[in-house]
C-alpha cells in the first residue's frame, strides 16, 4: 500500500507538511484515489468503481479539468501495470486542458513518447523510456526503479511496446507478488504461462498453473 499512497500523492497533489493545512477536496481526493488502487489491486470491482466515483467528484468541486487528467493518467497507469491496454478514453476526453507532462506521461503509457519528450517525466521512468531495443539489461533496468508501482507501470510499457524481454516477466511477477496485487500479478501470470505452453516448457507452466490456481482459489486448499 506504501507504493500506492506516494503515487497518488504525486498526483493528487498533497501539500507541503510545513504549508498551510490542504483544502477538504484534496484530502478526499486523495484518500478516494488510494482506496481506489488498492481495489484496483485487489479485483475489488464494486469497491473500485465507487472509490473512483467519489475521486471525479472531489476533483469536480475545483472546475479543474487538468487535475482529473492527471487523476485519470494514474488510472491509466494502473491499467497498464495490470496488463488492460486501450487509450484511456476518460483521460483522451480532458487531453486538451492537460500540461505538458501530463501529454508526456500519456504517450509514455502508450509507449510511443517522442525522445524530446522524456525529459518531462518523473523521474523512475525516464530511463527505460530514453531506451530502445529489448534486451536482458531492461530487467536489471527494472529492478533499479524503487517504487514498485513505477517498476511495474515500466514493466508494462516495455511489454505494450514489444519490448518486454522474458526477464521482464520475472521481475514484474516478483513485483506484484511482494506487494499482494491480485490483479496485476494474475495478468503477468496468465501471460507467462501462454509464452511457456507457446515454448513446449511443460514444466514451467505447470509451475505457473499451480501458481494461478492458488491466487484464483484466494487460498483455499487443492483438492
């Protein structure tokens, strides 16, 4: 849950300790968005929708749109590190009202952001995005980014991008294993199994199947 609290008070824009108190709708906000991940994380669908409710509604009370953008891109984000790829249709709605490094974030999502460009995002990422090719040092590249939720944000760009390396698949399993994601780690899951059953390696997918079944059976014992 740490990861997920600093990356929502990256965007959500959480104030300075020593400043002023923040005002009632960025507190909610954030909160709402934290929750939000979490039950993104989780597959806790009915959570999830009502936790992004209240994170529209919040940022609604400002008449900011480039806020909700920059809301909307973590949900992207999200999407990404669990493997949902489509073009974030609720943040392409406010794209003409976001800044530039939010423009910069949302083509580095889509893995098709212009070189001039990485300068403008934060910082975990700039790295792998400076890159090009895949090769086994984007692992290691990976394992370089702290922030789980950026590591595995990462991991999912370089695979949209069809760069994600086999050693890619590793890093971003371990990743969304140590934090407890559900829903990330059963998409990299599912995906590793299809490349192994594609590559005749019976006994790595029968390691992933067995895998797989323990988090679908939410620990219930086999049978």
């Amino acid at each position: 849950m740490r990861s997920v609290v600093a990356a929502a008070a990256l965007f959500m824009l959480a104030a300075c300790a020593s400043g002023p108190p923040p005002p009632d709708w960025q507190m909610n906000a954030r909160s709402a968005m934290e929750r939000y991940l979490d039950a993104y994380f989780g597959g806790e669908v009915r959570i999830e929708a009502q936790e992004l409710q209240r994170v529209r509604a919040e940022i609604a009370r400002t008449g900011r749109p480039e806020l909700l953008a920059r809301a909307e891109l973590l949900r992207c984000a999200a999407q990404v590190a669990s493997l949902d790829f489509d073009e974030c249709p609720a943040y392409q709605a406010l794209e003409p009202d976001a800044a530039a490094p939010e423009r910069a974030y949302a083509d580095y999502l889509s893995a098709r952001i212009a070189p001039a460009n990485v300068a403008l995002l934060p910082e975990p990422q700039r790295a792998l995005a400076a890159t090009a090719g895949a090769g086994p040092g984007d692992a290691a590249a990976l394992l370089k980014i702290e922030d789980p939720l950026s590591r595995l944000v990462a991991a999912g760009v370089l695979l949209r991008g069809a760069r994600a390396h086999p050693a890619v698949f590793g890093v971003a399993i371990d990743t969304a294993s140590a934090q407890g994601w559900r829903r990330p780690l059963m998409a990299w899951l599912k995906l590793a199994l299809q490349r192994a059953e594609q590559a005749g390696d019976s006994a790595d997918a029968q390691r992933l199947r067995r895998r797989i079944a323990l988090v679908e059976g939410g620990g219930t014992a086999p049978k």
